[in-house]
C-alpha cells in the first residue's frame, strides 16, 4: 500500500540512491546529496517517492522522479528538522 506523504524534505548523506521503484533491485537512475531538497510524494516501507525540487549537486535535473531509502531524508527545512518520518514511512531496516 502506498500512503500519501507531501513533505518537503532535505538529504542527509552523499550519495543516496534514486531508483526507479522502492527496493534495492529497482535500477539507479543516479545520486542525491547532502542538503538537495526534494518533495516526498508517497512513501511504500522504508522506501519514499520522491521529486527533486532543485538540480541536485551529482547531477540529477530539477523534477527528477524516483524512490529512495526514506531513512536519509529530513522531513522538514533545516531550521524545524526532527528525525520524524512522515506517515507511512518505517525507519525498520
């Protein structure tokens, strides 16, 4: 089941993984970095859908569109950021 979650998010790590579904067999379409912002859409698990919001520092261009491990993901700007995940994301590994 997929669960709505429209947050804007920021990455907390180099080089997360934007893959075509949500699970390591899905194919990389390329890398996120610390402090690229992206919306997340949808979140499946651990997993979450997401849309960059700006051109991401490895490379990807603004409204790429993919799926990444939600536990790299900050729900909010900078400023108010929790280690919250939004509902229906699982932080479980």
């Amino acid at each position: 089941m997929i669960t709505p979650a429209p947050y804007t998010s920021t990455v907390m790590d180099d080089g997360l993984r934007v893959r075509t579904g949500p699970g390591r067999d899905h194919v990389a379409r390329g890398q996120l970095y610390e402090m690229d912002r992206v919306k997340i859409t949808h979140c499946r698990g651990k997993w979450a859908r997401v849309r960059l919001t700006g051109k991401s520092a490895g490379g990807l261009p603004q409204g790429t569109r993919g799926w990444t491990a939600a536990e790299y993901l900050l729900p909010r700007p900078i400023p108010e950021a929790t280690l919250t995940l939004p509902p229906g994301c699982s932080d479980a590994r």
